[in-house]
C-alpha cells in the first residue's frame, strides 16, 4: 500500500463529503465535523463486509482493498493519533470501541481485525434486554475519551432490542499555537453575514509575519501548531474567499478538485497588512448515512447488503447499517485550539504567491480544516458562518 496516495484519496473523500455536508447548511449555522472519524467507523464496517457491498465501500473510501483500508488505519493510528503533549506537541487522542450482543460472537478474523489493525476493546453487552444501559454505557465512553466535550453521541431511541453491534470512534485534539495570540489585542470588529447584515465579534491579531498566500479568488493561512519532538506538525489552514458571498463556490472547488489542499497550502511567510482572526467555538451533530447514501454508499444501510464477515452466526445475513452519528466540537481562541469528534455507526437486524503584504481579514463566512503536514491527514473540516453562534 501506498500510504501517501491513501492519505491524499482519504483527503479527496474527506472534502467531498465536506462539500456535500456544507453545502445542506443553509439554515446559518457553523459547522465542523471530523472526517477521519467517520472514514475510520465505515473502514470498520467495510471489514465485516463481502461482496458487492465491500466493493461498493472500498471504492466509496476510494481504496484498492479491505486490506488497504485496514492497513490505512492501523497505521494512521500509530504514526498520526500519537499523544504528542509528553513531548511538547498537541494532545491528540484516537479510540474506536465495538460493543456486539453477547448471544453472538465476533468471527476471528473480524475480531482479530478489530483489535489489533483498530485497537479497539470488543465488548459482549446486553441489547435485547438492557438496550438503555448500553446506550448510555457508548455515551459515557465518548464522554470519557473526548475529554467531557461530546455527550449523548447516541441520541434517545437510537439503539433498540434489534441492535446487535455498535462500531464507534473517539477523536480529540488540543494543541497551542506557536505563535499565541496577544489577548490584549484583540478587539471587537463587524464580521458580514450571508444575508448582508453584520455582527460585531471578537478578533485576534498579530504583526508578526504570517503563512498567507493568495490565490485566484480566495486566500489561504496557516497557523501552525507547537511541535513536539517528533515529525509531526499539526496546523490549521484558514480558506478566506474574496467575496463576502464566496464561501459556497470556494468548498465546491475544495470538494470537486483532486488534490486541491496540496497545491494551495502557503509554503513561506510573508508580511502582512490588516491581519485579523475571529475567535469562535463550535458544537455540530449530524447522522451521516442519509448524506453516505446521497453521495453513493447504498448498500450497507439496506436489508440487501452483505455484513456477514462480522459475526459467526446465521444472524450475519440480516445485519445493516441503521444509522452513523457523528458529533464535533471546536474551540479557537488566543492560545491555540480544542477540537474533538466521536462517531459511532449502529447495526441492527432488519426488522499564487504574493511578494508585498497580504491583508488577511476574515471578516466574513471562511472555511477551515486542521491537518498533519507530514503526511497530509485531515482531522476536522468546517466552516464559520457567524462567530458568535456556536453550532
């Protein structure tokens, strides 16, 4: 496997799924989610998948093979997920969990998959007589592995007495800037609106040089975050379009180009004007399958798909993805950044560089995303529509 070439097709899947999430917002709201997360529960399901429906979902996640998909993750897992903070670097902390009805019993090989390839713990739980309290029990664990920021990943009625497994992911992020922002400085200014109104909100500032780079129509900056001793660098990239209106032709751009991160990304500093930042904090939930069917993965979330390499049983043949819950957080403010996801997949039984200074003034609906520059791994996409709201 190739892994720079997996990264780069899991970022084209990360930004497709952005473009199409983003694009049914149109109610105002801010938005983030962590596309890492999610791939990482489907890659799951795809590993107790056969037949059509592994082929639909390998090339879905825009794999060669169920064996790829794994290897992606495992290595993802070590070589990106890594608690940095011991060492000086953000604190990152990367869990999957699968809880399985205890009158049946994981296949070895899914179960082998699970636990070493995932590093996930498989627990044996009560479904049809304590659905409630398993709810409750993946709740807690989220709550628990996202530092207290996720609660009720699982919503009220979302597991049942047809559950029989439940694959999830935990994901968060805490890293400084390595450069903070002076408090002191930051002051309120408008931030325009889609509708043509503005608020005024909190904006951070510097005169330091920037990361920044301009380009046919939008800006790009970079706030890298504190390394540690390791390779990795973890930054957050800020997509400004020109236009006060511009945000929605900008992401279909970024979700329609292959490749289209790699080759906007500011590669030196430079002077800058105007340099404003709003801070702004973000809670957003959503349940994936409707927009995993849109774009095309159909078949896991029918009675007709085919999930039986996950449990040694005739029940096998039933199972189907009921539904994928998904919730992120993030918070931007002077000192760095908090983001973190958990996601949770539920199946039941059927029943252009600039030389002078840039002005870098996001003032107006930006796109943002948090990524490891070593290897180009995306950890969380959104957009900020209004600051001051936080969803």
């Amino acid at each position: 496997m190739d892994l720079r070439k997996s990264i780069c097709n899991q970022t084209d899947f990360s930004l497709q799924l952005a473009k199409h999430i983003l694009s049914k917002q149109s109610n105002g709201s801010n938005l983030v989610f962590s596309p890492s997360s999610i791939h990482v529960v489907l890659s799951l399901i795809a590993a107790g998948s056969k037949g059509q429906t592994l082929d639909q979902m390998v090339s879905f996640l825009r794999s060669e093979s169920k064996d790829d998909l794994n290897t992606l993750s495992s290595q993802l897992i070590s070589l990106i997920f890594a608690d940095g903070a011991h060492s000086g670097g953000p604190q990152l902390s990367f869990v999957n969990g699968v809880w399985v009805e205890k009158s049946l019993s994981l296949k070895p090989s899914f179960k082998d998959t699970v636990e070493k390839g995932y590093r996930a713990d498989a627990q044996q739980v009560d479904f049809q007589a304590q659905a409630v309290q398993v709810a409750n029990e993946v709740n807690s664990w989220a709550e628990n592995k996202t530092n207290g920021l996720i609660k009720e990943l699982l919503p009220a009625g979302s597991v049942d007495g047809s559950t029989r497994l439940i694959l999830a992911n935990a994901l968060y992020f805490k890293g400084a800037w390595n450069d903070k922002f002076d408090a002191s400085k930051t002051k309120d200014f408008d931030f325009h609106l889609l509708d043509g109104s503005s608020v005024q909100v909190p904006f951070m500032t510097s005169k330091k040089k920037q990361f920044v780079s301009s380009y046919d129509g939008f800006k790009v900056l970079t706030l890298p975050y504190k390394q540690g001793e390791d390779k990795r660098q973890f930054s957050m990239y800020f997509f400004l379009p020109d236009d006060k209106d511009g945000l929605r032709s900008l992401v279909e751009k970024m979700g329609s180009d292959s490749g289209f991160i790699d080759r906007h990304l500011p590669l030196q500093e430079v002077e800058v004007g105007q340099f404003q930042i709003p801070r702004f904090k973000i809670s957003f939930g959503f349940e994936a399958s409707g927009a995993l069917k849109e774009l095309g993965l159909v078949l896991p979330f029918t009675g007709e798909g085919d999930l039986t390499e996950m449990v040694d049983s005739p029940v096998g043949q039933n199972l189907f993805v009921s539904s994928i819950y998904h919730k992120s957080f993030i918070e931007v403010n002077e000192e760095g950044t908090e983001a973190t996801a958990a996601s949770a997949g539920v199946i039941k039984l059927r029943g252009l560089r600039m030389d002078g200074p840039i002005d870098f003034v996001a003032d107006h609906p930006f796109a943002f995303l948090i990524r490891e520059n070593m290897t180009g791994v995306v950890l969380f996409i959104g957009h900020v529509l209004n600051p001051l709201l936080a969803g």
